[in-house]
C-alpha cells in the first residue's frame, strides 16, 4: 500500500533534503582550485564546482527566495511577540493529517517522500508563525459558521468507519502459519512489530486507525467491515501480499450538528482567510525590508 501527498504544503515538504543541500552549496561554496570528485562516467569526472552550478542554475534562485521569505516571517513574529509551541505545531499537523483516511495512511505516505515528522514540523514553522501573526486580524461570525455548515453537510457527515490492525507478508504460507499462532495465544501487536512488510504501521503494532469504505483494496475493505471488534479475519489476499486483519472498533454512521462541527467550521475559516491574506502581507513585507539578494544580482550581471 503506497500513497503520494496531495495537498500542496506537502509538495513543499518533498523537496526539504533538496534545499538542504542548496543552502549548504550556497553558503559553503566549492573551491575551484580543489574540485572534489562525485562521479566518474566512462573516465569523465563530476565534481562538486559542477553540482554547485548546476544546482544554482535551476533552483537556486527559488531557494534564495525562500529563504528570504521565511527570514522576513521569523523576523515579523519577533516584532509581534508570536512565539510557536509544540501544541501550534501538533494542530496543523493534525490539520494536515485530516486528508488522509488514516494514520497509517499518514505514515505512508510520509515514508514515501522521505519525509519524518520532525523535518516536516520544521517546514511548517514559518507558515505557523505567519497564522499566529495574521489571525487576530481575522474574525469569522456565528453566521458565517452557519453558512458553511449548512452548504457543506453532506461531506461533514461521518460515514461508517472501522479501527483496524493487519499483518501483511508475502507467502500464504506465511500468513496461514502466523494465523495459526494468533489463535493460540500470540500477540498480535508483537508479530506485526517483527514480521509484518506494511513499513507505514509495524511500528505501530499494525494499527491502521479508522477508515471508511473506499479507502482500502476490496477484499481487505469487505473482510474488515464484516467482523465484529476483536474477531480476527482469514487469510486475505490483496495486490499487496496476504493479510491477517483484526478489527478493534467500530463507528456508526452519524450525522453531526452544527454545535458538533462549530470549532471545527470557525478554525477551517480562520484559517482560509489567512491563506487569503497571507501573499498580499508578504509581499508588503517584502516591499518594506531592505533586502539584498546577491544570488539575483550576480544573474543578472
């Protein structure tokens, strides 16, 4: 089970080991007079001069630009006395986590783009400090709550979920034996730590957490909504190997009031109006600091 980032502050996020290596080569440029070798192809070497050109040449520009950018965020929350705590940083990620079905699904898809969860909360940090700026400029009324409740009910209904752990290897085999061992006693958790190839939950004991239909391949999604919490399934095969699945809860379909979604609505509104305010703040930022981009001057020239 594979899943890419879609959402665009994800995108962001991909290219973090990208602009390390940029802002490395940008303020430890390499010595012309001792090129350290990289590569050899067919006896013609690559070295360090040329990967510090060429790395400046397609994105060193954009890199400066961000950097620049962020510099004029930290400085503004300074001016403001905006200081970012652990708890600011752990709600937008939990924010961001609301795009995927799952934790697992989370996971995944962090381990996909290479990402952990500290470099993430690291590129978060300037977007963070720019909403905690920009927010007590913003006011959302009881009305506009409403509003936005009543157009968007029907995606604010909560659909028939499962929580569920798996057990994921290759062989059948494999599967029906480690199925034998569950039911004699052995601890699920345990054999999904040491033998399960699902990389985005072993860790956490095969935890998936709670998902809705249309999340997961379809003989794992019928297999998990038709067992009762605790019951563990037959052997299931998917695309991606043989499962043993164990259901731990279960959710009803409901349909939440607006007293239910109201933080939820106001925070989600605050928060779009903050988007919507924050290139025109800095760019006037940026018209008001005295900046000198070397980067942009040497191109030029």
């Amino acid at each position: 089970m594979n899943y890419k980032l879609s959402n665009r502050k994800w995108m962001v996020a991909t290219l973090l080991l990208f602009v390390a290596l940029v802002v490395y080569i940008t303020v430890y440029p390499p010595k012309s007079t001792a090129a350290e070798t990289l590569a050899v192809v067919n006896g013609v070497k690559i070295d360090k001069e040329q990967l510090y050109k060429t790395v400046l040449a397609s994105s060193g520009a954009q890199t400066v630009n961000s950097m620049i950018e962020k510099e004029l965020i930290r400085q503004e929350a300074v001016k403001a006395g905006v200081q970012v705590q652990p708890a600011d940083l752990d709600k937008e990620l939990a924010t961001l986590k609301l795009n995927f079905p799952s934790e697992a699904e989370f996971n995944q898809a962090l381990a996909a783009n290479g990402l952990t969860l500290d470099s993430l909360k690291e590129e978060m940090m300037p977007q963070v400090m720019m909403q905690k700026i920009l927010e007590p400029q913003v006011t959302v009324s009881d009305d506009e709550i409403k509003q936005y409740y009543d157009a968007n009910l029907e995606t604010l209904k909560i659909a028939e979920q499962v929580k569920a752990s798996h057990i994921l290897v290759a062989t059948k085999e494999e599967a029906d034996a480690i199925l034998a061992d569950l039911k004699n006693g052995a601890d699920f958790a345990k054999i999904a730590q040491e033998k399960s190839q699902d990389e985005g939950s072993k860790e956490n004991g095969g935890d998936l957490g709670f998902f809705g239909r249309g999340t997961m391949e379809a003989p794992f999604e019928t297999a998990a909504f038709s067992l009762k919490v605790g019951s563990l399934s037959d052997v299931v095969s998917t695309d991606s190997g043989f499962h043993i699945i164990k259901v731990t809860d279960h959710k009803d379909a409901s349909t939440p009031t607006l007293e239910d979604k109201k933080t939820e609505i106001h925070d989600k509104l605050v928060s779009q109006k903050v988007s919507e305010m924050s290139s025109t703040w800095l760019n006037q930022k940026k018209s008001e600091a005295t900046i000198e981009n070397y980067l942009s001057k040497g191109a030029a020239s």
